[in-house]
C-alpha cells in the first residue's frame, strides 16, 4: 500500500482483503458439511452385516449391536413394522433406510435397522430392548431369520 492513500482507501482495501479470507472459510467450511452430509448418508444406506454364531449375534454399521445368543427372549418374523410413534435417535432417509431407537407402537422402545417399508421384519427381545432388522431383499431377511432360528432354538 502507498503511504499517500487515505485512510478510509485503506480500510476499504484491508475490508477487501479480510472479506476474500472469509469467503474462503466458508466455501471451506460448507465443502466439510457437504462431505460430512455424504458419508453419513452413504453410511446409513449401507446395510449391515449380521454374523451369527453358536453364542452372539453381531449387528455391524450405525447402531448396530452385539448380543449373546442366550439373550435373545423371543424371536419372530412378521409382515407388518408397528406404527412409528417416534424417533428417539437415529435417521430415516424417506423410509427405505431407518436406523436408530424408535417408539414403536406396542413395543416401546426399539432399535430399528429397516431397509424397506415391506416385510417380512425380524423382530428380537432382549428383555431390554427390542431390536427389528429387514433388508431390501426379503430373502436375505428370512435367510438371516433362520439362522437365528437355528441358534436361539439350540439353546
């Protein structure tokens, strides 16, 4: 900068400048959201891998769960999902990806891994907690329902 210029010039120049910088930041700053927005959302619509062994019951992914075989209470497949009272914590992308802990009607609280609005749904009890998993396929929801089958029925 000149020394000559005036001092209200070089305030103009230095608002300039400083407003370039915060222009940067927030392009920066909405680049991590939208890159943050994406891998979530990538993240949920990823359905889980379920590993399912003589003792335990592993649910990968976004609220999923490790529980013993021996903790399972009950054990269903049903065609129907309870009516959704309210989502407690977790995501619901238009309903072709839930994940979290929802209010189901009659049940309470319920760890819900759905990926599709159709059937059928496993349903498991813990004692404390309900746990419900679908996936897009219906095969691969029953495949899973009968491997649990094998496992809960052998204890």
């Amino acid at each position: 900068m000149d020394g000559n210029q005036p001092i209200s010039e070089k305030m103009n120049v230095e608002r300039q400048r400083m407003g370039k910088q915060n222009q940067k930041i927030r392009y920066m700053v909405n680049i991590a959201v939208i890159l943050a927005l994406a891998i979530l959302f990538y993240i949920g619509v990823r359905p889980p891998h379920v590993e399912v062994s003589d003792s335990y019951v592993k649910i990968s992914g976004m609220y999923g769960v490790e529980l013993r075989v021996m903790d399972i209470r009950s054990l269903e497949l049903k065609d129907t999902l309870p009516e959704i009272q309210a989502r407690t914590n977790g995501m619901d992308l238009f309903g072709f990806a839930r994940r979290g802990i929802y209010e189901l009607e009659g049940l309470g609280r319920t760890r819900l891994i759905s990926f599709s609005y159709g059937g059928p749904f496993i349903y498991m009890n813990t004692g404390n907690e309900w746990i419900i998993i679908n996936f897009k396929n219906p095969e691969a929801t029953e495949e899973l329902y009968d491997k649990l089958e094998q496992v809960v029925n052998e204890i």
